[in-house]
C-alpha cells in the first residue's frame, strides 16, 4: 500500500508529511478489512491438508527452541511443538 506516491514518479507533485501518514493510516484501516473479509470468508473446516501444513514441516529439534520463541510463535506453531 503506498503512501508516498511522488517518491517515484517524477511529474507527481509533493507532499507533505502529514500526508503520508494519513495515508499511512487509511492503509492501516484498509488492511484490517482485507484481513476481517479474508477470515470471515474462511471456512471453519477445510477438507485440504493445508491447515496441517506444518505438522512435517518444523525439523528443528523442539528441545532447541528456546521457550521465549515457544511462545511468540504459539498461535502459529503451538499445537505442533511442546
């Protein structure tokens, strides 16, 4: 999402600071939707192997991965490391 168009076109004109971050924060609330739109149109169950994707994928050791990364990742990787 841009939010300073001049900054590569060279006939667009200026602009200033408090334009880029109203900008900024339109894209902030414009992503929030595309994201609230994308979950609501997710199924609550899936018929594919994509929701257990990472149950094969992770070969690290689950003894080397420190717990503070346990726990930053746990929405992600929680059900498959312990």
């Amino acid at each position: 999402m841009i939010t300073d168009y001049d900054c590569w076109h060279p006939d667009h004109e200026s602009v200033t600071g408090a334009q880029i971050m109203a900008t900024l924060q339109q894209n902030a609330e414009n992503a929030q939707k595309v994201l609230r739109e994308a979950i609501k149109s997710m199924p609550a169950a899936r018929e594919c192997k994509c929701g257990s994707a990472l149950a094969h994928a992770l070969i690290t050791d689950a003894k080397l991965v420190p717990k503070s990364t346990r726990k930053n990742l746990s929405a992600i990787i929680g059900k498959y490391i312990s």
